[in-house]
C-alpha cells in the first residue's frame, strides 16, 4: 500500500526540518518526503493547514493484560493509544500475573501480535513479584523480548538490590526504569503533604520520599555505569537533581506526565478521586519547575501514565480509591495548550519530547523520525480543532480522568502506524 501525505506542516527535529511538504509511504516505510511528490498512491491525505509529526511514542503505560481485562486490554489500550496520536506503548508490567518471568513475556507478546492497533514494546519486572527482593533472570528477559525493566508502582527500597539490579542491567544492556518512593517516607500518605492535605484532612506524601530516590537511584547507576530512566518527575527537587547530573555528564533521563504540567494539588479540593495519582499532584511551584524542565533540556520526554481504573476503583472515599488516571487520549492536546500555545515551550521540542527523543531513550532507531527507509508511523494534527474530551468519545475501557470535559484545542486527526491507515478523520479505521 502506498499513502500520500500532501502540503502539511512537517516537524521533524531529528533532521532539523519544520516547513510543508509531501510524505511518501510505501508499505511498512517511508519512501520519500519532498516539497511536492507526484507519484500516484492508493491513499492520498490532504494535511493543508495540519501538522505532519513523527509518531507519538509512550514510554509509560498500563494495558493492565493479563489480569485485568475488566478494565483495559491490549486492543482497547492500542485503540486509546491510536486516537491520542501514539503510534507505540511501552506497556508496564505490572499486570496479574506480572512480568517477571519469559514465559510470561511469551505468552503477553503472543496477545499483542493478534490484539494491537499500535506498537507495544513489553516492560519486564526488575524483581520477582516486583516484590523488590529477588532479581529476575534478565538475560533470559532480555531474550525472550523485553524492552526494558521496571518494577513500576514499587519502588526497590533495598539500596543493595538495586545496585545489583542497575550493574546486572548495564551488562545485559538493558534499560532500567525507576519508580522513585521512599516507602518510609511516603507510607500510607494519598496526595502532597503541604497545606492541601491539612485543610482537607488527608494524609500527605513529603517530596522527599520522591527526590530522595531519584537521587539514590542516580548515584547508584553512576556507579555501576549503568543508564537509569526517572519515570514520573513530579516535583521541583527531583528536576534540580537531575539537571545537576546532566551536567556532571551523568547519562539519566527522566519523563514526566501531562497531569504534573496542567494541574497541581489545589485540584483534589473537591475531593476527586480522578486527581490522586502517584506520585501525587504538587503545588504550583512545582509545575512550573516541570515545565522549565521540559523546556531546558533536563527532562526527555513527556509519557501518559495511563492507569486505567473501575468505578468501582475510583467512586469511593479519597483514602481508599485507587491511584492513576488514564491519559493515552489527551497527552498530545494538553502538550499543545499548557506548553506550545503558552508559549513555554516550541512545537519542535515538543516533538522531541513526545517522539524523537521516547524513541532514542527506548531504543527504537527506525521510529521517531520523518525520513526515507524509517517505519511509517506519523500522526497528523489539527492544531485548531476545537472540541471537548467527553465520557461518550473515550476509547479506553476506563474513564478514570480528571480532563472529562474539558474544552480542548487541538486533536488527532489521521494516525498511520506501519504504512496502514489507524485512523481517518478521527475515527479509528
């Protein structure tokens, strides 16, 4: 099948372009991007007045298959994933039962290849149970298909296994990503400690049951020359230590989600389940440090967290609902409204947040990038479509978000993942 894109705004950071141009596919690659392609197409994409960018890729998301297909799947994932504009998942593994074990790894691939919409690249656990006490066997991991390693939702509290874990990843050339909480620290707390908590009477988690591990964590790869991947930076001191070690030439990356940029703890006044996430939302202060880290340098990419949760997770007291939203579906029009038309940051480095640099970080050389012979995955973007992200358009099998309703400008328009159509004029194809 050949698809062509034609007379849109193509980003491409990777190659330094940003201007109108034709795109070319041809199966499962890019042919040719030129200012004008006259080659005849089984698919042609009028992208006037669009934006043409590389796919979207996730690095932080929760399928929840196996275990609980109640509340998302595979397909039901990728299809959230399609309609957001990511045409790749990083799926954690923290699913019943987790991965830990290749077999597992085996059984979960062979789902993907029959369910996915989109790419999904499987997150082992870095410890049985994610339990944070016995190591997996990550070569046979590794070898049966795991992308990386995160024991996601715990946090190794034990220093010495996870010095092991970084040393045994490093020589198997695996990625670690860390879920940074001090258990100690955080306990049974369910939003910021600060003045919100007081006045609404909940139990706070201090900052530095976060920063504290993300220090921990990268002194820790320094040491044993491993790479260490922060997930969800939340809060001022985390981004200064990670800035700090970027440039002392430490190679840590870190992400952040678009709830800790558009929100902060003020929200949970009403005592909306749909606003405790982990780590919880922080003051003002700190949204503004994520996004100047965003802008600087100091973070790499922005990711979803996308937890899907039941009602039955989420509609109860504040103390005892779950923690997580879902986030695949409007990752990309917050990016747009609280960083690009703010003015914060450019569309380029958004582009870099969202796709060239996941991509590089992941290890995904033929994705994240505009160019003849890389794999055909390309979301397309009205950036002026006004509309409202309601309970009725949601693809995920969730509904556990704090943005329904929200009026939102810019949307997904088309997504070509592989060289086929995944979604035309908003619909999923």
């Amino acid at each position: 099948m050949k698809i062509l894109i034609r007379q849109g705004r193509v980003v491409d950071p990777s190659h330094k372009r940003d201007g109108v141009f034709d795109i070319l596919t041809e199966g499962p690659k890019i042919a040719d991007i030129a200012a004008s392609i006259k080659t005849p197409a089984d698919i042609s994409i009028d992208a006037r007045g669009m934006l043409v960018v590389p796919g979207c890729i996730d690095l932080h998301v929760h399928l929840r298959q196996p275990g609980r297909e109640d509340i998302e799947t595979v397909r039901s994932g990728t299809k959230a994933a399609i309609a957001g504009g990511v045409t790749s998942v990083f799926a954690m593994p923290n699913t019943q039962p987790p991965v830990d074990h290749e077999k597992t790894v085996t059984q979960l691939q062979r789902i993907i290849d029959s369910d996915a919409l989109a790419n999904v690249f499987i997150i082992g656990a870095i410890t049985k149970e994610r339990r944070g006490e016995v190591l997996v066997d990550m070569k046979r991991m590794k070898k049966a298909g795991v992308a990386a390693l995160s024991d996601d939702g715990n946090s190794i509290q034990d220093k010495e296994i996870m010095s092991d874990a970084l040393k045994k990843a490093g020589e198997t050339g695996l990625l670690i990503i860390a879920h940074c909480e001090d258990k100690a620290l955080s306990k049974q707390g369910v939003i910021n400690e600060g003045i919100t908590a007081t006045t609404l009477g909940l139990r706070g988690i201090p900052k530095r049951s976060e920063y504290g591990i993300v220090e921990r964590d990268i002194k820790l790869a320094h040491k044993m020359k491993a790479r260490v991947h922060i997930a969800h930076v939340s809060c001022k001191e985390s981004v200064d230590i990670i800035r700090k070690a970027k440039k002392s030439g430490i190679p840590v990356t870190a992400e952040t989600a678009p709830h800790y940029f558009s929100l902060d703890e003020r929200c949970s006044a009403t005592y909306d389940t749909n606003t405790k996430m982990n780590p919880p939302l922080r003051s003002p202060e700190d949204v503004e440090a994520i996004i100047k880290g965003l802008a600087d340098g100091t973070i790499d990419a922005i990711a979803s967290d996308h937890a899907p949760h039941g009602r039955h997770e989420k509609d109860i007291e504040f103390e005892f609902a779950a923690f997580g939203i879902i986030g695949l579906e409007t990752m990309v029009p917050l990016s747009l409204m609280q960083l690009v038309r703010s003015n914060r940051i450019s569309l380029t480095r958004l582009v870099e947040l969202l796709a060239t640099n996941p991509a590089s970080i992941g290890g995904l050389g033929s994705k994240g990038s505009l160019a003849a012979g890389k794999d055909a995955d390309i979301t397309i973007i009205d950036p002026e479509k006004e509309w409202v992200y309601s309970k009725d358009i949601i693809q995920s099998k969730s509904r556990n978000s704090p943005f329904i309703d929200w009026r939102m400008t810019g949307r997904v328009r088309d997504v070509i993942v592989g060289g086929r159509p995944a979604m035309r004029e908003y619909r999923i194809a």
